[in-house]
C-alpha cells in the first residue's frame, strides 16, 4: 500500500481526543508520522511538531518514526537529526520487497542511512504473508536477510514486521544470526509464539491491538512476557486502541496501550513506564546524546 493510500485508509472521523496523561514518562516505539500528518505529500515541520508536542503533553516525550521505503527512511532520518525528542529506523517494508522496490540502491541507501547518529534501528523490515503473495516471497525474503546484514554492519536494532509468518521469521533469522536488539513490532503472535520470541531474548512491542476484544491471545503473549522484553507503540495512523478503534491514531494515544499493558500484566503503571522507557533506550540508545559507535 503507498504512503498516500494507507493514510487516506486511516483519516476516518475525527482525531480522538487525549487520554488522561500518564503518571511518568513512556516511549512510542513504533510511529509513522509522514503518514499520519498528510496523505500527498510530506508534512511541514509545524504540523510534526506539533504532534510530537501533543504526545508528550500526555506523558509520552519521546517517539521512534519509522521508514518504510527509501523517501520516508530519508524524510525519517531527518526529522531525526533536527528534533530531540525522535530517533529514526530506516527500511524498505516488506511488501514493498514484494513488489520489486528493493534493488541494489535502495539497499544501498538504507545502508547509508542507517550509518547516522540518531538513527537506531534497520526497519520496519520482515515478512508478509497477508498483502503480498507466494510470487513475491523470495523478494521479500532476500529483503529481508539484506537489511538484518545491514543492522549487524551498522550495530543498530533491527525492527520486524511479521504478519502471518511466524515461522519463516524465525528460520531467517536462525540462518542469518539476530542482531544484539530485535524488536517484534506490534507483536501478533499467541502465547507459544511468545514464548518462542522470549526465550530468544527478542523483544516484544504491543500496539493498539491489545484492547481490542478479540485479542485474547495477544493478552496471553503479552501477560508471560518479561518486564524487560517489552515495548509500547502506536503503529500511528493505524491500530488505534479501544474505545477509538477506526479513528486516526497518533503517539498522544499511548497513554491508551500502557494502561492496558499494565492491567494485562499486574505491574504498577508507574513502574511500567519506567520499565518501557529503560528498554526503549537499551535498545534504540539515548535520545539525548548521538550514540557513540551507535551504543
């Protein structure tokens, strides 16, 4: 789905409004603001900027915007370098892989990118077995092994998108070797998924989807997960968290998930948060100072 396509799919209604804020500081790991803030072209700094201020109105001072094909990992990297409270990931989505958008300069160009100071991480990269079909898998697949070589080179995490394709994540990443930081972005998996992520010492990042009432299972994964193996995003435009399902989500709406976390896992919201935020910086680094050697 392109930039355009997928933000006009999630302008429905009315922006919700903001949740009370949270009693200390968490991180949305996982945000695409280029999509969420215009469907034809990139937004303007006023706009970003004010989103970011928003989020951290509510107790969510710090974000991680996503790329998801070469313009947006640039557009990301970025915003990055000129605003303090973002690090970037940079990537060429997995169904764009599919569709034949990674060549040797796109990777090229994500290799280059992700060699930045505030840029921590190589993704959203991974597999997809719902958008794309079986004749673009091995496209996806080698774009896939591509960018995890790329995270190792470059010592930053590796974030991955996995839908419908639990199993072909693992094998690729058992063959090719995980980064020191793997992130499951909006983790989909059941409990035995979880568990199998766990004991690789992956992390695990829950979105919206987690209040949703049919997702039992992501309860499950998320309640035998431990406390340091977690993260909290928005997935932003998309998966907006109960009672919101439908409307356009942002990062001001984290406040929503950790509040759902907390109630799934039995941990005190405060002691969450700063829960959150520790493994958000273990793994994408400070966001006050440019990583020396990335760590």
């Amino acid at each position: 789905m392109s930039r355009s396509a997928a933000s006009r799919a999630n302008r429905r209604g009315e922006p919700p409004p903001s949740p009370e804020p949270l009693p200390a500081p968490a991180i949305d790991s996982h945000t695409h603001l280029d999509i969420a803030l215009d469907s034809d072209r990139l937004p303007d700094e006023a706009a970003v900027d004010a989103e970011i201020a928003a989020a951290a109105a509510v107790g969510v001072p710090r974000l991680v915007q996503v790329g998801v094909d070469v313009g947006s990992s640039r557009w990301s990297a970025a915003l990055a370098a000129r605003h303090p409270n973002v690090l970037a990931t940079v990537a060429v989505h997995p169904n764009e892989a599919g569709a034949g958008a990674v060549d040797e300069a796109a990777l090229a160009e994500i290799d280059r990118l992700a060699a930045l100071p505030r840029v921590r991480a190589v993704g959203e990269t991974g597999l997809d077995r719902f958008r794309t079909g079986p004749e673009g898998w091995a496209a996806q697949e080698a774009s896939f092994r591509a960018h995890i070589r790329i995270a190792k080179e470059r010592d930053v995490a590796l974030v991955i998108h996995d839908r419908d394709a639990h199993q072909e994540i693992l094998r690729v990443l058992e063959d090719e070797g995980a980064p020191e930081h793997t992130v499951f972005h909006c983790f989909s998996g059941d409990a035995a998924f979880a568990t199998a992520c766990v004991e690789r010492g992956y992390v695990l990042s829950f979105a919206g989807t987690l209040t949703f009432g049919n997702a039992g299972y992501l309860r499950e994964a998320a309640a035998l997960t431990p406390l340091d193996q977690l993260l909290v995003e928005t997935d932003s435009p998309f998966l907006t968290p109960m009672p919101h399902r439908g409307r356009p989500n942002g990062s001001r709406l984290v406040p929503l998930t950790v509040r759902a976390l907390a109630e799934v896992t039995g941990v005190e919201l405060d002691q969450l948060c700063a829960a959150l935020t520790t493994n958000a910086e273990r793994v994408f680094g400070s966001w006050e100072e440019p990583a020396a050697g990335k760590r």
